[in-house]
C-alpha cells in the first residue's frame, strides 16, 4: 500500500513539473488537488508523502490546497487529480 501511495504522489509531482515546463514557467507556488475517496490519502497523509516526492523539484514547497471526495461511485474514486496549478513566471536569464 505504501508503495502505491508513493507511486500515486511522484507521477502527480511528475505531471505538475510537465505542466509547469509546458507553460514555460518556474517554480510551482500552489497545487489544488483532489483526493479520491478510494485513494487511500487523508489529506495529512497525502501531504506528507507530497513532501518527500516533491524534494528537489520545481514542486518542492507549493502550497496544497487539497479537497476530498466521499463519492465512491466515481470513476475517479481511486485517483489523485491534480485539478489546478500555478507557475511562478520563470526568471528572465
């Protein structure tokens, strides 16, 4: 189970880092995440695995705003949607 949050929370740290390179832009100030209600994350817990897959990466100390959903009936049930991101504007070189 362990291994399969990790999984969850790297591959949407991976896609908000290609995100934030498609539009061109720096470091990533806010992520407002869903948390599905068969993910297995409160949002504590998904934070702090956050944490860690973010160290390092353009991701590393964005403000979460998470929300949860209690519909287990939801084809996104099981998932994790990274539902906005916001790029600071990269640094002019």
């Amino acid at each position: 189970e362990i291994m399969h949050e990790a999984s969850l929370t790297a591959g949407l740290v991976r896609k908000a880092i290609a995100v934030a390179a498609a539009r061109g832009g720096g470091r990533i100030a806010r992520l407002n995440v869903r948390l599905g209600a068969l993910s297995h994350f409160s949002p504590d817990h998904f934070r702090d695995h956050f944490v860690i897959a973010a160290q390092g990466t353009i991701a590393e100390g964005a403000e979460l705003q998470l929300s949860t959903s209690d519909d287990i009936a939801s084809p996104h049930a099981q998932e994790v949607l990274l539902q906005e991101i916001v790029v600071e504007p990269s640094d002019p070189e």
